[in-house]
C-alpha cells in the first residue's frame, strides 16, 4: 500500500472565516471546522475509495488517501501529489504533502516537509533516520524523556528494540514507532460516500452580498466534485440553499444543458445566477445539494474535427446565459417527426437538449437514389396569398397529411423566383387552387 498524508496545520482557523477575530477559539475543533474536513474528504475521494480523516486538538487536520491501487489510472505518485496539491490550491488551505507506505510514516515526511517521496518501506527508514525527535506524533513529556535519555534523532530511536520502548517509554509509543515503521497495522476509519450529497457551511458574520458567497461555494462544489468522481456520477441540477434567519431558506436551483461534475463549471454558472440576485435576507448559512445522480455524458474526441470542443463549448454558454437570464429565456429548436411544415419544429428550453456532436462536412442531397427536397430556414408565421408565381425553379413536393386531427392539408410545394430575384417557397392548394408564399431563401 502507498499513503498521501495531506496534513492541515491551520485548518479550523482557515475553515471557519471569522475565527481569527476570536483567538480564544481559533483552535478549537468545532462543528463547522468538522464538516467542513468532511466535504475536504468527499474532495479526497476522486483520487481513492479509501480516505481517512482526523481532526486534532490543536486546530489541525490530516487526510490519509490510499494511492497505491490508483496509480495505473491516475498515474504515477509524483504526478498525483501535483494535481493533489493544484486542486488545494484554490481551497485556500495551507497544506504540506508526503508519501509513504504507511500513514504515520507519510505523515511524519509532511511534517518535515520533505518533497521526496517513499515508496517502500527501505526508502522510508532512510527517509527517517536523519529527522529530529520533536516531529514525532509523541506527548511532550515523551519527547522531553527521550531527549533527557541522549537521544537525538528518529534513527536512534528506531535502533531500539520494541520491548525496551515499551517498558520505558509506555506501550502506546512502542505501537506508534512500529506503525512508523509499518511492523505494526493502522486501522483507519475511511468516509463512505452519502446516497445524496447535501453539504453545507455556516457564517459567523451574515453576509449581505451575493458575490461573497462564491468563495466558500466554490470550496463545496470542489467536494461535489470529488464525490460524483468517485461514484462516476454527474449533475444536470443541483440547488444552492441559502439560509437566513428565523429558519427562512432561499433556495436557488441552477440548471445544465448536460450533466457535468466539473466544479469549475458549477461555480461560473452560481456566479452567473448570483450576479442577477438580490438577496432577501442576510445569509447565514450556505448549502449544496444533489439528489439526481446521472451517468456522466462523455464526448469522443476527434483528431482532425474540433466538433466536440466546439459543441461542449457552446452548451457552457447557453447555461451561463440560462442561470444569468433564467432557464426559460434560453430556447432551442428542434424538428418534429410531423410533415406538415408547420408543425414539423417546436421550441424547447436549451437545458432540456440532447447534445449531440457531427461530423463536419458538406451536406449531401442525395439519400441513397431519392433527392431531399430544399427546405427554407425561414416560414412565414401564416402563408401569404399571391398570385401565380411566373417562374418555378423546382418542384412540385406534394404534402398530404393532418386528416385525422381535423387540420388536413393538400398541397404542391415549387421552389420560385420572386420578382426581385428572392427565392420563395410557395405552394398551391390542391382544393382551392390558390397560391401561397411560405417560407423565403436569404
């Protein structure tokens, strides 16, 4: 096994945001420092299925990720510590990485901050030896008593046999060195990920601009992330609770074209919606939740067609302008499996479309041996009567249809030339015997 210990010295004081005006109570553990390491943890888990978490006395905080059954498919430990440490970034955390084939053992090389990482139990012994006692998970009565013994370092310490520790020093620092060592096993807890996710923070302060609220957003939209990665799940709505006083909740429900897990992609359209939102009330608490998990829709790439890149980058737009606009000020088009032109399209939300990505290339008007007629992008809203047109370019396309809902029809379609040139879409009623302009060509 291979442990990424990500240890938070300052994580209940960079976790609660008013806590630094109360030095009393920086560094007490406290409910909001917890939930927030738990929604760290959910983050932790797009990288492994076994996170473990703990909370010290101290105000700081550790996650232990098992990376050694994810290397094949994140990639080696060197290039996962680098992505690990560029996701905390914009978290806002301090934070010191290690790695090693033992928990206490990755620990201890992110207390030293060491930049090298140990990959067997070899390499961490030596790793070890030259580091001092006092960064030692150890009482510091204990540590005083191994100084007080000549003891300098944590390789003289680990010559030592096991027994003379333990009837010296106490059991619990015998059992502490060997889970060093990795002669002793760990037991750690590791966070089960939720059947929904529902995550939330609390203010100290009320916050009274929308904008605000984007920061500590964004920190739980990175454990959105982070969960639907490690369930391989996504979202195509999820709501943001905003809690007031007296129990009175704003409830803002943001919409995507196609379900996503990208955090950065959640939190541009919040900003979106945000932007466009007058608050109520002051927040005093703020809250994630994602009850409909969808697989994750995923595009192929194409080598020498930029179709998909082009076709995801057009569905982040229609979102941004549904959660600035509102989800029905978006429309799409789309065709109906009707012959009657006009009832052969209907408008619907964008966010409701089923993307779908072609290849690129020139259309083709031919359909094995019968020809596709030319149709125009433009209908008038009613037909127009004319008179009989003077030149018919093409045609006729004979549409019968709509007997049995009471709106038939019967008519001959051409392809006309108007009198200034315009390509006209025309008909003539098959019952009445008049002609009709419905649609133009540019």
């Amino acid at each position: 096994m291979l442990w990424l210990c990500i240890l938070l010295p300052r994580f209940a004081l960079e976790a609660s945001s008013g806590a630094a005006h109360d030095p009393e109570h920086a560094h007490r553990p406290s409910s909001t420092a917890q939930a927030a390491l738990t929604t760290l943890a959910l983050w932790a888990m797009q990288w492994s299925s076994q996170v473990s978490q703990h909370a010290a006395t101290d105000g700081g905080a550790t996650l232990w990720l098992e990376i050694g059954a994810s290397r094949r498919l994140l990639g080696d430990h060197a290039r996962l510590r680098n992505r690990v440490a560029a996701g905390l970034a914009p978290l806002g955390y301090t934070h010191r990485l290690g790695v090693a084939p033992t928990p206490q053992g990755a620990t201890l090389l992110a207390r030293a901050g060491l930049a090298t990482s140990a990959l067997s139990h070899a390499q961490l012994r030596q790793l070890l030896e030259p580091l001092p006692l006092r960064l030692l998970a150890l009482p510091d009565e204990q540590l005083a008593a191994l100084h007080d013994a000549g003891l300098r370092c944590v390789g003289e310490l680990l010559a030592l046999p096991a027994a003379s520790i333990a009837q010296r020093f106490g059991p619990e620092a015998s059992l502490y060195l060997q889970r060093l060592r990795g002669t002793a096993p760990e037991p750690l807890h590791c966070v089960q990920a939720p059947a929904q996710f529902d995550r939330r923070c609390e203010f100290p302060d009320a916050i009274t601009d929308a904008t605000a609220l984007l920061f500590p957003l964004q920190r739980l939209l990175a454990g959105l992330q982070g969960y639907l990665r490690a369930r391989d799940r996504a979202v195509q709505r999820y709501t943001l609770r905003l809690e007031h006083q007296r129990g009175m909740v704003t409830r803002l429900a943001i919409g995507l074209a196609r379900p996503s897990r990208d955090a950065a992609q959640l939190l541009a359209l919040a900003r979106e919606r945000f932007a466009a939102t007058v608050l109520a009330a002051p927040v005093h608490g703020l809250g994630v939740e994602a009850h409909e998990l969808l697989h994750p829709l995923l595009l192929q790439g194409d080598l020498f067609s930029r179709a998909a890149q082009q076709s995801e980058q057009l569905q982040q737009v229609l979102d941004r302008l549904a959660a600035r606009l509102g989800a029905s000020a978006v429309q799409a088009l789309s065709s109906a499996d009707e012959h009657r032109p006009e009832r052969a399209w209907h408008m619907y939300s964008a966010q409701l479309a089923t993307p779908t990505v072609a290849a690129v290339g020139p259309a083709s008007t031919q359909q094995g041996t019968s020809v596709v007629p030319d149709r125009p992008c433009w209908l008038l809203p009613e037909p127009r009567r004319i008179d009989a047109p003077q030149e018919l370019l093409a045609g006729p396309e004979r549409i019968e249809s709509g007997w049995w809902d009471g709106a038939d029809m019967a008519r001959d379609y051409y392809l006309a030339r108007g009198a200034h040139g315009a390509q006209l879409w025309v008909f003539q009623d098959l019952r009445s015997g008049g002609w009709h302009v419905h649609g133009i060509w540019a």
